[in-house]
C-alpha cells in the first residue's frame, strides 16, 4: 500500500480490484462504526455532492475529502456564534483551497446562519448567487476573505492572527483573544506565497494560527509526487511551526491535534491524510473528483456508501439539530465578552477602530501640515514628502502599521519614534516584512479584513509585480491597503533598466477599483496621503519619485488631487494647447508652458495624480479640465492608457521602451523626456 495511505491502515485494507489503494482504505473506513459526528461530515459531503451536480460543475473532491476534520473544527474548536458572524471576537476561518468552497457554503448552511438557506445552496455557481464557486468576501458575512488564487488565503490568515496579537496588546485580552484557523491544500503549499507567508509566521511566533492540510496526495494533473518531493512538514518546522500528521478521517486523532495546537507557542500546521472524493467508489483518491461533477450514477453510489438515504439537498432533522447547536456553541461565549465590552474603558476607542472610523482631530493635523507645505515649498522627493506625511498621519491615528519588504531607507516609510512590531513587542506599529513583497501583500489583506488596522507597506514600483495578485484580490475585496511604491521611473538612475518600471503605472491603472496616485510635489503628495488614508472601499497606490521634484503649489485649502485631475495652471489667452502630465513629469509641463507662453501660444497645465478619480467626474468637469485645444501628454512612461486622456489623435511625450543605466537627469535627456521636447511636441502638433 502506498506510503500516503499507510496512516490510514488502522485495519487490514478489504481487496481492491480497481488498483487504486485509496478504495480499499475508504472501505475500511466505511466499515467502521458510524458515530454522531461522522453523520455530521457525511452532511458537508451530500451537499457538497449535491450541489455540485445541481450546477454540473464545481470541486467536489476536497469537501469529500476534509469533512471529517473540519466537522471537528467548527463543531468543538472553532469559536464563532451562528446569530452574529461579524462578533470582533470570534475565531477566524479560512478556506485556503478555495475551490472546495462547497465545504465552506454547507457549515454555514448546517450550522444556522443566516442568508445561506438551501435554495442558495442549490443556485451554487450561478449568477448573483452568494455560493459562488470561489467564497468571494461580502456575499456572504462568515466568508472572511476571497479564495482560489492558491495560497492567498494562507497569506491573509498570517495577516489576521497578527493583527488580533497587535489588537490584544493595543485592547487587553479580555477584548481580544481569538485563533485563526486555515483549511490549506497541497496546492496552496506549492506556491511561492506560502513559502513566504509561513516564514512571517514562524519568525513572529502567531501562536494561535493553525493550518489544517489537507494532504490527499493529489494534484490537478494526478499524483502530486509527480510534481513535489519535499518534506512539507520539515519545511514548515524550519520556519519555525509545530507540525503535526493525523489521519484525517480519524476524529480522535485530529480533536487531540487540534487541543495540542491551542496549547502550542508556535503557529501549527497539521497534516490530515485524506482520501480526496471520499466516498465515491471509483473516483475517490484520484484527479477524477477534484474539479468535475461526479455524475449522477458516481453521485447515487457515493450516498448509498455512506448510507444516506435522504432526497437531495434534505437532512435528518437530528443531523440538522447537531449542526445548529455547534453553531450556538459560543454564544455564551459572546454575550459575556458583549459585557466586558459594555463595562470596558476603551470601549469606543475599540469600535471605532474596528469600524474602520478615522479618529477625530487627524484632519486637523494633516491640513496644518499641507499649509507648513505651502509656506515653506520644499523641494524634495515625493518619497520623502511622503515620509514627512507619515509623521503627522501615523501619530495621529494610531491604527496605521508601516512596513516595508527590506527597503526602509529608500520607501522612506518608517517614522521616527515608532515602535518597530517584532516577535518581543507584538505592539509595535512599523513591520520589518523581509524581502517577501508577496506575502507582505496578502499579510496586508489579512490584517485589513481582520479590522482594527490600516497597514501600509512599501517596494519600489517595478516589484508591485511581486506582489500583484494580493494587490489584485485587495481591488476585488474592497480593502483598505496602502502601497508606498517608490522609485517610480527611470528618473531611478544607475539601477537601470531591471529597476525602472516603464510598463507598471499602466498595469496598474488596468485593475479595476485601485487608485493609483502619482504625486507631482509635496502638497501634492500630502494631498493623495490624505485621499487614500480615508478610503474605505479599495486599495491604494503612491507611486512616488526617488529624485527631488520643485514645489509646484503654494496653497493649502481645497485638496485638488481629491477629483483626480484638475488645471495646475490655466492659459493666458485661449488656449491652444494643453500639456497633461504625472508625477516627476509635471515641473517639466510648467516649463515646458512657460516657454510656449512667451512664444505666443497660450497654454495650460493640467496635472492628472489619480486617473481613477478623474474618471469619476462628470463629464463636465472633464471637459473643463482637458479644454478643446490639442493635448499632449507627458510621463516618464509608455503611452499605453493615454488616448483616454489625449483623444485618439495622441501626442505623447514618454517612454517607448526599457529604459537604461545611466544618471537620471542623462536618462530624461537620452529618451527625450524635456522641456525642449515638450515644447517641440507642441510646435508640431499646431504646425
């Protein structure tokens, strides 16, 4: 018998004409006396297959496969109350692998809660429907975040015990003191991200995280020693977890592994040996049950091996009853901690935070710091204005945690005085993430969608490809993550063309529901800072200079980033022509208007830090700004995205390709990148 299945021979296996070993230890197991909570996984299993097949389509193989172990989880370890899925207190639970949302859909089903009845089970994978076939977080209040892209959900929850060990040290135990809890699958183990996020986790000992692994053996494309040879659990112990190997269809074994996980001082990951599809008799512990419908008769069959005998989508009232008090297991729980609350003194410090409300008073500091700015005109990188920002933002809300994937001294993104959050002080406020942007990004997510914090983290621009997926899911959530992307263009200099990211500002501008703000000066900067700290409903980028800029502005009251664009300087006369820019590219516009001015030839500046916010005015407001005349756009950056802003007769001034190792102010001469060629530009679009 193959050694993934050795664990599993508690019992001599019966025959298996088939080959597959897998059938013969699935029918031991069926042969063994059928408990109380063996009925309750047997109820994730029929509707995991019923659903399934309803929608002919979906992963019914891994629900299969890990409900016995995660029947034990949410029914004697998972601390949550079915009446009230969003108590700040609760334990929280992610479902890494994704794909086998249908486990996830049939706990909160069984276990009572509220908007996920039956008839939403049956329009699985359908349109509009809150069981989509990945948990996508907002259809439903339980799902905790958006899962599929492998191991982004390990990331978040790395993220989410973090910030519950901050919040604990911020808030006191008695308001905070829950677990995290990752149902992961071989999947999420293979990719990078993992490796990533369970290095943070082990270097800051997040204690009360533990992985259930879902190790079944089986990958898309068969047998995953196809694939993977490594030592999973040794890789994990080097980085600093306890790790464990139960059978994973033994509910003893995996209760006294879970019990010995509260008690660990290490994040825990436990390797469930699984048989994937179990239960489907020719199916079960191949490829053929991960991502397909079984198929009526495979379906029929499946139920009749695990002796159920209900209709579809129907469960025993007994069954039924057993889920709904796991699901009211910790109510008591929750009332009392509602009482700690009541009586806490921190008490509104604690839900205004957790409600993502900004502190009153923070809005005042920040408008005296934007007139010291129009007072004094510094002339200075945006990255370092940046910085200037984060020492009034970070003092005066105390939500913000900094960091940075090993590149302080360059994001600029520390703040003097502030606490670095290490393994010895979990109540620090600024994250030394290590060269690990991906995980740093996912760890981000997490720690937003937990609550009570707004992480930001810095890079340099050309590695947001790094990181992208997690930023990509923070688009699609709807958190509240900021970016520091620095060293935004070849004005970078002598790192050359592997550094400087021509291509990237337009990647980004192509998500959907990213702002990505690129600042032209100091108040500029401090404006976009003040834009993105107050977004509630989606991730941020700066993207910011490394070589000094000139104060364009010298007034401080309305924010004019806050529409995204607006005209820096208007025309002396009609005009006729009107140079639109970004960033470090604007002082060149104004040159640029300057020169074109004396010759004669009217015209404005119209400085574009946030085309996202642009795009959401009016049309009006657009026409206003972007005038009649011929535009010409300038950026340190390819033109792709601009014919939106120029109009499809484009002129642009900007990067065509790579860029180069050179000194910056050499680089800008060599691709062209001038005043001089800004002014010709304009010559020849009016000749």
């Amino acid at each position: 018998m193959p050694e993934r299945f050795s664990t599993l021979a508690s019992i001599a296996p019966l025959p298996d004409p088939s080959g597959n070993p897998a059938l013969a230890a699935q029918d031991r197991i069926l042969a063994l006396p059928c408990t109380e909570t063996r009925r309750m996984a047997d109820a994730i299993r029929v509707l995991a297959i019923d659903a399934v097949e309803q929608a002919k389509s979906g992963h019914p193989g891994m629900p299969l496969g890990m409900a016995d172990a995660a029947t034990v989880l949410f029914s004697k370890f998972l601390k949550y109350d079915a009446a009230d899925p969003t108590w700040p207190d609760r334990d929280r639970f992610v479902l890494s692998a994704g794909h086998g949302s249908m486990l996830l859909y049939a706990w909160l089903h069984l276990s009572g809660h509220a908007g996920m009845g039956i008839e939403d089970l049956k329009r699985f994978r359908q349109l509009h429907s809150v069981a989509a076939g990945h948990p996508e977080y907002g259809e439903h209040p339980a799902i905790e975040t958006t899962t599929g892209p492998l191991g982004q959900g390990l990331a978040n929850a790395v993220g989410m015990a973090l910030a519950e060990r901050h919040l604990a040290v911020r808030f006191g135990r008695s308001l905070v003191d829950h677990r995290t809890w990752v149902i992961a699958g071989d999947g999420c183990l293979m990719e990078g991200i993992s490796h990533e996020a369970a290095a943070i986790a082990g270097h800051f000992r997040l204690s009360k995280l533990t992985v259930l692994w879902d190790d079944n053996g089986i990958c898309i494309d068969g047998d995953v020693r196809m694939a993977s040879s490594e030592d999973v659990l040794k890789r994990f112990q080097a980085y600093g977890w306890a790790v464990r190997r139960v059978d994973g269809h033994d509910a003893a074994a995996v209760e006294k592994a879970l019990e010995a996980a509260t008690r660990s001082r290490k994040p825990t990951i436990i390797a469930c040996r699984t048989i994937i599809g179990f239960s489907a008799p020719t199916k079960a512990g191949t490829a053929g049950s991960h991502g397909a419908a079984l198929g009526s008769a495979e379906a029929a069959a499946a139920k009749e091996a695990l002796g159920w005998s209900s209709p579809p989508f129907e469960i025993p009232a007994d069954i039924k009853s057993a889920w709904e008090a796991a699901g009211r297991r910790s109510a008591g729980t929750r009332r009392s901690w509602l009482k700690r609350l009541a009586n806490h003194q921190q008490k509104a410090e604690f839900e205004r935070a957790m409600a993502g409300r900004l502190p009153e008073g923070w809005h005042e500091a920040s408008a005296a710091f934007r007139q010291r700015i129009a007072e004094e005109k510094p002339k200075a990188a945006t990255r370092v204005s940046s910085q200037k920002t984060l020492e009034v933002l970070v003092p005066a809300i105390p939500e913000m945690i900094g960091g940075s994937a090993d590149l302080t001294g360059s994001n600029n993104t520390n703040v003097k005085g502030v606490p670095v959050l290490s393994p010895d002080n979990l109540g620090g406020r600024y994250i030394h993430w290590g060269i690990r942007e991906h995980g740093m990004a996912a760890a981000m997510n997490g720690m937003a969608l937990h609550g009570g914090v707004i992480p930001y983290g810095g890079t340099f621009l050309v590695f947001a490809d790094y990181l992208r997926p997690a930023l990509r899911l923070a688009a699609l959530m709807r958190t509240r993550v900021i970016h520091v992307l620095t060293h935004d263009s070849i004005g970078l200099g002598e790192d050359g063309p592997t550094h400087q990211p021509v291509e990237t500002l337009a990647s980004l501008r192509a998500i959907p529901n990213l702002c990505v703000f690129r600042p032209a000066d100091a108040m500029e900067t401090a404006e976009c800072w003040d834009l993105a700290i107050q977004r509630t409903d989606g991730p941020s980028v700066l993207a910011l200079s490394r070589q000094n800029l000139p104060a364009l502005r010298g007034e401080a009251g309305e924010n004019r980033c806050a529409r995204g664009g607006y005209v820096l300087a208007e025309a002396e006369g009609p005009r006729r022509a009107t140079l639109v820019a970004t960033g470090s590219e604007v002082h060149l516009a104004m040159a640029a208007r300057e020169t074109l001015q004396a010759e004669g030839v009217p015209t404005a500046v119209v400085s574009l830090p946030c085309w996202e916010l642009f795009a959401l005015q009016d049309e009006g407001y657009r026409g206003a700004v972007l005038g009649e005349a011929p535009r010409i756009g300038v950026e340190a950056a390819l033109d792709f995205g601009w014919q939106r802003w120029l109009g499809a007769d484009a002129t642009f001034v900007g990067m065509t390709g790579f860029g180069a190792s050179a000194p910056a102010d050499d680089l800008f001469r060599h691709f062209g990148i001038t005043v001089e060629a800004v002014v010709s530009a304009v010559r020849r679009k009016l000749a």
